[in-house]
C-alpha cells in the first residue's frame, strides 16, 4: 500500500527536459486539484508541496516538533559554496517510530509524548503522521516526521483508529 508522493509523466521522457517538466507540472496541477475536490474524506490532503501531504524539510519537522512540545535532537546546519547541508548530532541508527492517527497514538511514544505527537499531527495538518525518535545520552529525542508511515500492518491498525 503506498500513496503517490509526487507526479511522474513517463510518457515525455523524450520530450525536450522543458517540456517534460511542464508536463509534469500540469500533470500535479490535475492530481492535486482532481484529489482536493473529492467529496469523501481524504487521509492526509493534497499539499502543492507533496500529493499525500506537505513534504516537509528535516528542520521544518523540528521545528513544528519543537511548537508541539517534542524534545528534539541536535541538528548542526551548516552553508557552503554548494549548498546547505543539514547533519544530525552523532546519533546510532537505532530509531523507534510510532503512527498517529487522528488523536491516536499507535505504538509506544518514548517518556509519555502521546499528547505531543497528536499536537505535532494536528499542527502539521496529518491525518495519519509517522513520528520518528532516536536515542541519545539525553534520553529519545524526536528526529523528523513523515505523512507516509512504513509498515502496512501499523498503517492498517491506525486507519482503523480514525474510520
């Protein structure tokens, strides 16, 4: 099960890369306002920034996280001549997520942050909202956030929550 994130048009590959991109363009105009004007309800709405909700940056989830009461990790953001880049503090690859869907939590939210995470969902206007958490010496801290949560079998326990 997967929602499409962003408009492809395979069909203009061969099309000069202007006209591919217009196409393309044209072609997300279409699914966006075509998605929007459903009359039933749609888990997470259609955002110009992502067909299955707003696709937010790294820093924009923390700082939404941050606004919902969500303990964050460090992030150094540094700028150089190629761009910006964004870096975590060190942190292991261990990671604990957790699915809300409308005001339920589905999972075990680290230090009691069930209330946070649905703020967090409400204020990044998401239906259904995986909220990631990492380790560190300070305790889990919250890492990012995603409106296309993994796992069919937590996806499906969470839908069931908000029907």
């Amino acid at each position: 099960m997967q929602r499409i994130r962003h408009t492809q048009a395979p069909h203009f590959t061969g099309a000069a890369k202007e006209d591919s991109e217009y196409a393309v363009s044209e072609l997300h105009a279409l699914l966006l306002a075509w998605l929007a004007s459903l009359p039933c309800p749609v888990t997470n709405p259609p955002h110009p920034l992502g067909l299955g909700g707003w696709e937010r940056r790294l820093i924009d989830w923390l700082v939404l996280g941050s606004r919902a009461g969500l303990p964050g990790v460090e992030l150094q953001w540094t700028s150089t001549p190629q761009g910006t880049t964004e870096t975590f503090s060190p942190l292991g690859a261990e990671r604990r997520s957790i699915i809300v869907a409308g005001d339920t939590v589905v999972g075990n939210a680290p230090d009691n942050l069930d209330a946070a995470c649905v703020k967090l969902a409400k204020l990044a206007q998401c239906t259904l909202l995986e909220v990631l958490f990492a380790p560190t010496k300070d305790g889990w801290r919250f890492c990012g956030a995603t409106p296309y949560p993994s796992g069919a079998d937590r996806i499906v326990q969470a839908l069931e929550q908000i029907q």
